[in-house]
C-alpha cells in the first residue's frame, strides 16, 4: 500500500472556522513555517459547510464570531450560514489556505517520537481508502467538539413504527419538500429554535416538541449602533469598538448570571412574555427548572421564533414522548401529534480531540489522566495545541488568542533552537484538587463526555477559564518565565 511520507513545520487539523483562523496566523506571523491542514471532507468551512438545515445561522454575533484579524463587515449582526461559509472562503482565499488543505484526509492516530522530535501522523485517504503517513514538528488540532459523522440520537420507543420522513439536522437531505406537511420538531435548543419559523414559512405547521423550556434572547439581525458608528469613524476604529461592545456586553451578561440568576431569570421570561403576548402559557413552555447559563441561551433574531408561534404556524409542547405511531408522537400525557416529518434536533456528539488516538514512543495516551494547561495544551504530550471555544461566548474569541500563542511559542523555539515543547505539573501541585475540563456548565452533551476530557485544576495556568479577558491576560505571559513549560 502506497503510503506518503511528507514532512512539515506544523500539521493543521480541521478546515472549518479555527483551521482556517491557525493558518491565516501562521501565515501573518510564521512565514517561515511550511504547513498543511487535513480536512477530513471534500471541502473546507467545517460546521458552515456541513449544516444545511433550513434557517441555519450563527447563534452568536458576528462581530465577535468573526476573525479579529479580519473584522465582519456583512450587514448582518446575527448572520445566515451561507454568508458566513461566504465569509471563511474569502478569508481563506484572502492568506492562502487553500492550497495548503488536503481534502478527504482524516487522522487516525498521532505518535510522538522523542528521538526525532516529531509526531508521526497516520491518515486516512477517505476516498481512496489508503493509509498515509505525514511527520511533522506541531500538531494543531482544530477539529471541533463534535463528531461530523454521527449525531446524539436518543432511541425513541417504536421509532421504525413511524411511516413518514425522520431526520437529524446534522444531515439535512438536500431535496427536502416539506411545503404543506405537518412538522414535529424534537428539541428545544438553538438548532430547533432556528429550525421552526425558517420551516413554518412553508410547512402547514410545525410544532416544536420539548422535554423541558430553555431561555431566549431576543435580538436585531441588523444593529443600527454600529450602522451609525461606521458613519461618523473611520472603518477600522468603529470594528474595534462594536467588537469590544460584544465581548463585554456577552461577559457582563454572563457574570450577572453567576451572581444574580433570578434576576436575570426573570427579565428574560418577561421578554418572552412581551415577545409572544397575551394567551400563551409561558410559565409552562418558557420558563425553565434551571438558571441561565447552566446551558446556552439560545438566540432569537428579529423575534423570528415567537413571530411564527403569535401566527399559530408553530406551537410548542411540553411533554414526554411515549412511543412514535404510524403517523406520528404519542405523549405521556395522552395526546397525538400528527407528522408528515419529524426533525430530530436533539443535539451534537461530542468527540475529544477529533477521535484521534495519540501516543509517545508507541505508548497510549489517556488523555483524562492528564492536566490541562491553559485549556489548549496537557501534561505530558509535547508540540500539541488543541482549539477548543467558549461555550458561554463566540467560539472565536478563543480560537483566535490560542492561534496567536500557538505563533509565539513556534518563534519562540526558532529563536532557541528548541524543538520540544510540554506543560509539567509541578511537584507542589501533584495532589492538586481537580474539576471537569468544562466547569459549571451542566448542558447534558457536555456531561456525556467531560470523563474523557483532560483535568483542570484551581490555579493557572492549570485552568480551562471560559473567560475570554483572563484567558487574554493568562495567554500573553512571558514564555521565557512559564516555568510550566519545559522547552528542550
């Protein structure tokens, strides 16, 4: 079997959103450094490629989901999924990433070699079915949090009993007509609360069927602050400022939740409540058993949501499924809903580190033994940086502060003539008390697989913050005095 045996500085994993933003860094600030990214599809926009389900857009604005390197400048605040896979080709045409991604490449194990300092990397050619091999000096994975082949699918009682069309948005049929037919959303995040009014526009109705309520943000597509902004200040300064708007405006927000829940609790229900109106049972269906931030508040541009249930071509139930029917859901509570569709948006799958198996001089890795360092390396595993978001802000924000260390630490061992680098937990903190790699999140895709997931500790850097200010400060400490760091 033909295999490859190519070397690089620095081996990408992931086209999609974080890639795209590591290479367009290298590219600024390592010139030097020869890269390729491996993208395990035929094409590069990661989750903005693979989406296609009606109505898919950012959940987060655009101003801070966007790169700070190359500032959003679409109309849209809360942007459409074609616009924003629009926006990451121009980007990467713009630093020439494209003609670094090897497409259909998938990678299956990484095993570092101490004589050599480099991870020997085994790839699989998607189409082709051959294995290949790559060495290379660093590995940034950027492969996401989720597995793009498979999705979290609860087994519903008789769920082969139903006659019509079930799906999961994360593999949405491209042909789809859905003009006039009864819909059954299964769900009550972000991806349903999209999903309902793009499909009520055409459907003859959609009912969004929910175990529990989740909160709501009701916010403008368009913001006519930074509309005037870009009037009266030149272009660059206006972006800063709309982005340093969002990021403390999204921080406030979600610090007053930590200190304050019933309060913010109950000025978000009272939204909704103005939002939808008289004659609706919002303490039922809109007001959760949770505080907000325990999980993501989903985001409602232009009221789009409560507009399509105002104009009864959605409903929202709050039941329990008892078993699926030939034509439909029956309830605990006894009662059918009809369904020519049901649209099963019940959640991602997480995966750790892209499913990739990693070792040291052919030894396994369990990556839950290990410590986190700063939320982007572990102990232990040398020239390894994984991206990993916000789960309380913009994906970007982080993405885009680890892609700038992951730059400094590469010239940093240029100008030593290093070629290793791993985080050491020191001895004083060996019996350091530990918390989940994500804490104080208790969103039920998290907790399905924070066991697998490095520690983190109480002290920096031994800590995965969520907190995009102290993150910034924390990335930004001298190299040359981490004595965390061991560079050989």
């Amino acid at each position: 079997m033909k295999t490859e045996n190519e070397y690089f500085d620095v081996v990408i994993v992931g086209s999609g959103l974080s890639g795209i933003g590591a290479a367009c860094h290298l590219s600024m600030h390592c010139p030097d450094h020869r890269y390729i990214i491996l993208e395990a599809r035929e094409s590069i926009g990661g989750t903005w490629d693979l989406f296609r389900y009606p109505g898919v857009r950012s959940d987060s604005d655009m101003h801070t989901l966007g790169y700070d390197f190359r500032p959003w400048d679409g109309s849209k605040t809360i942007a459409d999924g074609s616009s924003i896979r629009e926006y990451l080709l121009e980007t990467a045409s713009e630093f020439g990433v494209e003609q670094c991604v090897r497409y259909n490449r998938k990678l299956k194990s990484a095993d570092w070699s101490r004589e050599n300092s480099c991870w020997h990397l085994e790839i699989e050619d998607t189409v082709n079915k051959k294995s290949l091999r790559v060495s290379t000096n660093f590995l940034h994975m950027c492969a996401g949090y989720y597995d793009s082949e498979a999705a979290h699918q609860p087994d519903f009682p008789s769920m082969k009993q139903f006659k019509g069309v079930f799906i999961n948005p994360q593999f949405w049929p491209e042909k789809l007509d859905y003009a006039g037919k009864k819909v059954v959303v299964i769900g009550s995040g972000a991806t349903a609360v999209t999903i309902v009014p793009a499909m009520a526009e055409t459907a003859q109705h959609v009912t969004m069927l929910q175990r529990s309520p989740g909160y709501f943000l009701s916010w403008p597509s368009q913001d006519q602050f930074t509309s005037i902004l870009k009037m009266i200040m030149p272009l660059k300064w206006a972006h800063s400022v709309t982005r340093l708007r969002y990021i403390l405006f999204q921080e406030t927000l979600y610090k007053v939740t930590r200190i304050a829940p019933a309060f913010i609790k109950k000025r978000l229900i009272s939204r909704v409540r103005k939002s939808l109106g008289p004659g609706f049972d919002v303490d039922r269906h809109f007001t959760p058993d949770y505080n907000p931030w325990d999980q993501r508040l989903c985001l409602v541009p232009d009221d789009d949501f409560f507009a399509a249930i105002r104009s009864k071509k959605a409903t929202v139930i709050t039941d329990d499924i008892e078993r699926f029917t030939d034509a439909g859901i029956l309830l605990k509570s006894g009662a059918i809903i009809d369904a020519d569709i049901v649209v099963s948006a019940t959640g991602l799958k997480l995966i750790v580190l892209g499913g990739v198996k990693f070792s040291i001089d052919r030894n396994p890795v369990d990556l839950s033994k290990s410590w986190s360092y700063k939320g982007l390396m572990v102990t232990g595993v040398p020239n390894m940086v994984s991206t990993f978001g916000y789960v309380n802000a913009s994906w970007t924000l982080r993405s885009d502060i680890t892609a700038k260390w992951v730059c400094r630490v590469l010239n940093h061992m240029t100008l030593t003539k290093t070629t290793s680098v791993v985080p050491s937990l020191p001895a004083e903190l060996k019996q350091m008390k530990s918390r989940p790699w994500i804490a104080d999140f208790p969103a039920g895709y998290i907790n399905r697989v924070m066991h697998l997931f490095p520690k983190q500790g109480f002290v920096e850097p031994w800590v995965n913050s969520q907190d995009f200010r102290r993150d910034k400060k924390m990335f930004n400490e001298p190299l040359e005095t981490d004595d965390s760091l061991t560079f050989t």
